[in-house]
C-alpha cells in the first residue's frame, strides 16, 4: 500500500473513532452528555460536538497540506519520470 494510501485509512480511522464514539456516548451516556458546563445554559453535548466538528476541519486541512506537499510532488515526479 502506498503511504498515500496509509495515510488516508489512518486519517479515515481516526475520523470514524472519533465519530462512533461520539455516537457510542450519545446511546449509552446521555446523561454525562446532559451535564451543564459552568454557570450556563451550555451543555457538555454542545462542546463535545463542537470538538468532533473542529476535529473533522482538522483532519481535512492536515489531509490537504500534505496532498498539495508531499503527495503532489511525488505526483510530479512520476510524471516527469514516464514522460
């Protein structure tokens, strides 16, 4: 398998923990999810979902700044390779 390969299903396994375990909470912990974060109206289930958002635009972004580094590059030099 190529690395780019290893780093896709790396980056897909790590999106899809975070995502069934956010749901694994949801089904078997709702109430730790119902928890009220300080003083406010705000609950843990808010911010929880709000870091499984933001990590989803991580893993993206680092997924694209390699692509258009190192995975372009090698793209590159194939090409000139075979031409």
């Amino acid at each position: 398998m190529s690395r780019r390969g290893r780093f896709s299903w790396f980056l897909a396994l790590l999106t899809v923990i975070v995502y069934f375990g956010f749901i694994a909470i949801v089904a078997f912990a709702p109430a730790t999810l119902a928890a009220p974060v300080g003083d406010g109206v705000m609950s843990l289930g808010i911010l929880v979902g709000l870091v499984v958002i933001l990590f989803s635009v991580a893993v993206t972004w680092i997924y694209v700044l390699r692509a258009n580094t190192a995975f372009d590059r090698a793209v590159a030099a194939i090409r000139e390779r075979n031409q």
